[in-house]
C-alpha cells in the first residue's frame, strides 16, 4: 500500500453516482500523467467518493478495451458496446488515446 495522497480526478456526475451504487467498478483514463502514475493501492478522490484502486490494466484502445472489459462495469447505463464507446469518446478528451488506455479497477471507501 502506497503512502502517498489521495489523488483528484474529475468525473461525470452520473459516474460518480454509480460508484456510490456499486454499478461502476471500472474507471478508464488516457494512459497519460497523471493517469500513468497512478499504481495499486493508491487512494482516488472525486468530488464527493473516495475510491481504492484494486487492479490496473492497460489497452491499445477503447475498441480493445470494450473487447476484454465488462461495458456494464465502466458504463453502467449504456445498451451496448457501441453505446459504451461513444459514451467513451465523449469523457475522454482524446478521441484515440495516442499512448492508449488504463483500467482502474476501484473498490469503494467508507
């Protein structure tokens, strides 16, 4: 377990809803700093959630993403892939990622 300060990410007011409710497990961020940094254990504040990082995995894209994660976990609301990806594209400010993507597995605090 890392030492460090908690870290602050924005989100989506829904999303951060849904890891209140235990809907959304999964964050996913561009594998950029201060994303890239983040490890194991390290502690993610949103604007009302604190969240543990359990796991981190690292894709090429969000197409390679969506094959391999659960869509329900990291966008609960969306019908499909495609609904998940679009919703994707929307939060993350690059449309392909040129350094590619990270998995956050998170588990809830308190």
């Amino acid at each position: 377990m890392t030492s460090k300060a908690p870290l602050h990410f924005e989100i989506k007011p829904e999303w951060e809803e849904a890891i209140r409710e235990g809907r959304k497990t999964i964050d996913v961020r561009v594998n950029a700093k201060p994303f890239a940094d983040v490890e194991k254990g390290d502690i993610i504040r949103y604007s009302s959630t604190k969240v543990k990082v359990k796991k981190i995995r690292a894709y090429p894209g969000l197409s390679d993403l969506l094959a391999h994660e659960d869509r329900r976990k990291i966008v609960p609301e969306a019908k499909d892939n495609q609904e998940a990806l679009q919703k994707l594209l929307e939060a993350i400010p690059h449309n392909e990622p040129p350094h590619g993507v990270l998995v956050f597995e998170i588990e809830r605090m308190g």
